[in-house]
C-alpha cells in the first residue's frame, strides 16, 4: 500500500527526487499504515491540522496548502502523525507529533 501511495505521489512529477518522496519510503517501511490525502481548501480544516497546529496556524496553513498532498502516518506504536510539505526549507517534510514523547520514541 505505501508503495502505491508513493507511486500516485511520484506521478505528480516525473522524478523520484521529489522533495518528500524518499523521506516518505523511508518511513513507511517502519510503520503500519501511511495515507495520503489531497487537500480542499474550500473543506474545512480537518481535525488532526488544528490539533497538530493549533487552532490559529492550522486554518491560514490549510488555506496555503491548496490542493497539495498530506499524510497521516501510523506508527507500529503511538499516536499517528501528520506529514506535511515543509513551511521552510530545512526538510522536505514536516512532521507533526502528538508529543515529545512520541517524537523521541519514533526518532
């Protein structure tokens, strides 16, 4: 299944070096489920954004997004995360634990 997820990801662009693709094979070989979802700016702010951002950051976020992609990842143990496309240049993705603790243990 991640595979296919990658490989609808990948189509997108011609190349595998997409910013995010690697990161995001990487991970879902250590985990139980990775989903993907295109975004709809015009939905509303799905529940785990506000949770994950915050009730001011998520909607002007979600509102930025458009209709790129956005990933909910689940870990063999712990909460889930969200997996977005960088706000910054530092790392292909951003992702959004539900805590220090869940980070460190996935880390």
């Amino acid at each position: 299944m991640p595979a296919l997820l990658l490989g609808t990801f990948s189509l997108q662009t011609s190349s595998l070096n997409r910013p995010g693709t690697a990161e995001l094979f990487e991970i879902s070989r250590r985990v139980r489920l990775v989903q993907s979802f295109e975004a709809d700016p015009s939905a509303p702010v799905p529940k785990v954004w506000r949770k994950r951002l915050g009730p001011s950051a998520a909607p002007d976020r979600w509102a930025r997004h458009g209709r790129g992609n956005w990933w909910l990842i689940w870990p063999d143990d712990g909460e889930l995360l969200l997996a977005l496309p960088s706000a910054s240049h530092s790392s292909p993705l951003d992702l959004l634990f539900s805590d220090e603790l869940h980070r460190s243990s996935f880390d």
